[in-house]
C-alpha cells in the first residue's frame, strides 16, 4: 500500500516539523509513525507495532482444506 502525504492539507505545526526532520535525513512516514506514538503514549495508550506481535504457533499436521474421499 501507498499512501501519499498531501501537504496542502495539513497545518502549518505539522508541516513544519516534517521539513524540520526531512532536513535530517528522516522519511516523512517514519516522522508520521513516530508523532503518533508519542501522541497515543501521552493519552495512555500502548501501540504495538505489528513486526512485535506474537504470531500464531503452525501444527505439525497442517489441516487440509480439501480431503480427498
């Protein structure tokens, strides 16, 4: 998926702060990502991100989807 940052839409606060750490070498995305972390910890939500998940166990004998009678 791709997602386009559309500047003309967003606040002078926030455009300044992505040109502020594009400057820095930093991906506008990872600047999005991060502000949104910061912001969820400070009103007391904990985001995990996916790659930290726990992913489900795989069985030894895989179901089969389609048993031959």
């Amino acid at each position: 998926m791709y997602s386009i940052i559309k500047l003309d839409k967003m606040e002078d606060g926030i455009k300044n702060c992505l040109l502020a750490y594009a400057e820095q070498g930093v991906r506008p995305k990872e600047v999005i990502k991060t502000l949104l972390v910061q912001e969820a910890r400070r009103l007391g939500f904990v985001l995990t991100p996916s790659s930290k998940l726990p992913q489900p166990r795989k069985g030894k004998h895989p179901e089969t989807k389609n048993p031959t009678v």
